[in-house]
C-alpha cells in the first residue's frame, strides 16, 4: 500500500463514546489515537452554536507493538473508550487496544508560574551569588492548554484480543473481556487483576463459542452480562460466588427451524450488549437485527426489530467479502424510549420503541449540509424500484457505520462512517 492508504486506515474510527454529562464526545481510531470533542457553550451572537462538537484534546493512546514469545504484532487500533464519572476539575477515560488497558486524565492549564528564585524566565539556572532577595513565584494567566497524561496502564492480562471495557457502578472497578476470559481490575491496582470468567477449554479443539462482548450492570455492581458467539447471553452475579463460570440466567431464543440455513450459526452470533439506562432490559445486537430482553425473561426477546432484513437473501455474497463478519454496536437513547444501530451504505437505524415505528436515515457528505434536515431513506428488495428507493444490488458495503453513541440526557447523536464522524441533532426551531 501507498503512504496515503496507510493514512487513511489509521484514520477510520474504531469506537464512539460520549462521557456521563455528554459535553464530550472521544473517538478511537485505527492509529491509536484519541479524539476528544467538547461541546460549546451557549453564546449570545451565536444562538446556533450551542450543541457544536469542536476538537478539545487529541492524544496519542497506543503504539504499535511486537510480542516477540508469540512473533505477534500488536495494533495500535483503539478497540474501546469507556468513561469514569467525574469526581473533580480532570475527566479520566480508559482506552484499549488488543493487549493493554490505559487510564488517562485529561485536564486543563490556562495558568503558569513566573518569578523563581533559582532559575530565569527562560528557564536557566541563576547563580546564586546573584540572588540578594527572595521572590515569590506568581501565577500568570496563559493560553488554555489541555493535557493528556497517562495515569495507569494495566498490561499482560489477556492473552486473547481484548473486545470490551466496561466500568462498574461502584466507581472502583472495571472489567475486560476477550475472547475466552473476563478479568476485573481495581482502578488503582495495575500489577495484578482477577479472573471471573473463564471459557477456555482444556483441549483447545473443543472449543465451541467465544465471548463477543460484555458489560456491567448501570445500578448493581455485582451483576454483568456477556455475550457469545453462539447468540446467548450469560448473566452472572459476583455475590453468589467469585469465579462466574455458573450463571445466574442464560438467555437465549429458541431457533425457528423452518428458516435454518448454512449461515445460521455465523449471522446469530451477537455482536454488542448494552444494558438500558434503567437496568430492567438489555439490548443486542446479531447481523440482521436488534433485540431487546427483559432481565426476569430468559426465554426470548421482548422485541425484535429488523434492521436490514433485506440481506438475507444475500448472505452467500457477504459471506464471500467477509462482510458476514462485521461487528455492528447498538445504543440507547437517554430515556430508553429508543434505540440506534448501524447498517451499509452509511445507513443507520432508529427505533422508537413506544410508538413502534422506525426510520432508516444516511451519513454522508453529500445529504450532510450544517442544519438540513436528514431525509429517511427507503431499500427496495424487489419489483419496482421507487424514484426515491435504493435498489438492494446498489448498496455499498464498503461503507459501513459499526459505531454510534446517544447523548445520555439530549437527542444528539454520533455515528462513525469510516473516517467521517457525524454528528446529528433534533430539530431545533
């Protein structure tokens, strides 16, 4: 490849994440860096710009690495962003790639030291016979400045590819998970974590699923989830014992044998879980559709909405291009009335679940002009095509949106196409 391609890779978004107030927004990408946007504040010449996203701090997270036991090259792309709640002036974040967890701290400096005793302003060292009185260093305003420094960094735990971070609700501990084992770690401890989950079997060749995501519950801290490739999810509690390979509930819908197929198992491995706002549902996410479960029920979803059905009979085709493969992530919306998720062609899917209906809209540069309105978009799967309808064959699977984030109390919305982010708001008058 060229430099250029090599440019634009590192530069496709990996993972979309707003922190707990939404005033900022952090992307990862696939070169390992952080992009943190802030949003403004209200202004009085500019009524428009409050709910503007601008870029606040950007900050290398991850460099490429070499594992020489394995003769492995790790990647520096950013697999995941989670917040921690803000407890002072600095916002923390944890961000992974492959291998290692980092903790950053993102704080600001718009005030500088001025008058030592020992050295000049430019920083030399004065000599001492020359120092008759004794001055007091004073604090002078300066241009903003925005420091990332990294805090901890919680390594040589996995030994599979991390794919999820997610931070308990007691503020002190966090989980990752990789494709066999889930750890929780302290926030203050990086030498040592503990194993909860372990799905390794002892002859490798019987290995039947693999842990796809999982995620702490918003309330009790002594509850998560995970999801496996083989479309179940496992609920565990800590309190009844600490080693989690019992769970507490399985969910898992039963499979409709009248539509079985070769990709069956391939298409109902899930791909993201997401525990709602309140904590009573959790959200997930296979390749043709979003389910919504009520925790007290096992035996299958509560709803089930498709979001591009229109696929299935394509499958042998998304098999062949891999694209069978790609991991899409779902999200809620602040109040859980809906839910968002990501399709080809830059579409994306919102489900508004108390009204039952749903809207299939576009990130793109060409329909994204400042304050348009976004216009549905409509996919004909067969006989005559619409004026206004997308034909199924003209779709574009190389451009894929797999990252979304809701603000947690407003209807803005971020969604990753590539290397585009977007950033789209209701309404207002």
């Amino acid at each position: 490849t060229s430099v250029p391609d090599l440019h634009l890779y590192a530069d496709i978004i990996s993972t979309v994440e707003f922190n707990y107030s939404g005033d900022l927004l952090a992307t990862g990408d696939k070169g390992g860096r952080v992009v943190i946007f802030q949003r403004e504040q209200e202004n009085k010449s500019r009524p428009h710009s409050r709910g503007e996203y601008n870029v606040y701090s950007t900050f290398q997270s991850h460099e490429p690495e070499f594992d020489y036991l394995k003769s492995l090259e790790i990647e520096e792309k950013i697999n995941k962003i989670r917040w921690l709640p803000q407890q002072n002036a600095a916002h923390f974040l944890l961000s992974t790639n492959d291998k290692t967890i980092k903790l950053w701290k993102i704080s600001e400096r718009d005030k500088r030291a001025e008058g030592y005793n020992l050295k000049d302003e430019d920083g030399r060292l004065r000599d001492p016979f020359r120092i008759t009185a004794l001055r007091v260093p004073i604090l002078k305003p300066m241009d903003l400045m925005v420091e990332a420094s990294p805090r901890r960094i919680f390594a040589n735990a996995h030994t599979y590819h991390i794919n999820s971070i997610s931070v308990n609700s007691d503020h002190e501990t966090y989980l990752s998970a990789d494709d066999l084992r889930i750890n929780l770690w302290h926030l203050e401890i990086t030498d040592r974590s503990f194993n909860i989950v372990d799905m390794k079997p002892a002859n490798m060749e019987e290995l039947a699923e693999v842990i796809t995501a999982a995620e702490f519950h918003p309330h009790q801290c002594n509850v998560l989830v995970y999801s496996s490739s083989k479309g179940t999810v496992r609920l565990c509690d800590m309190r009844s014992s600490a080693l989690c390979d019992r769970h507490s509930k399985f969910f898992e819908e039963p499979e409709d044998p009248s539509s079985r197929s070769f990709f069956s198992e391939i298409i109902s491995s899930i791909s993201d879980v997401k525990f709602s706002h309140s904590g009573r549902y959790m959200m997930t996410r296979d390749y043709l559709s979003v389910k919504v479960w009520d925790l007290n029920m096992e035996s299958r979803p509560v709803e089930t909405h498709q979001v591009h059905e229109y696929l299935r009979s394509k499958l042998c085709s998304l098999y062949e291009n891999d694209c069978i493969f790609d991991k899409f992530e779902c999200c809620w919306n602040g109040s859980d009335s809906a839910i968002m998720t990501g399709s080809y062609n830059n579409f994306f899917r919102m489900f508004d679940r108390n009204a039952r209906r749903d809207v299939t809209l576009e990130a793109s540069r060409e329909n994204s002009k400042p304050r348009a309105s976004l216009k549905p978009r409509k996919v004909c799967t067969g006989g005559k095509r619409k004026k206004d309808e997308i034909s199924v064959d003209s779709l574009d699977f190389n451009k894929k949106i797999l990252h979304t984030a809701w603000h947690p109390l407003e209807n803005i919305i971020a969604v990753a196409a590539t290397n585009n982010l977007y950033i789209f708001q209701d309404k207002v008058n």
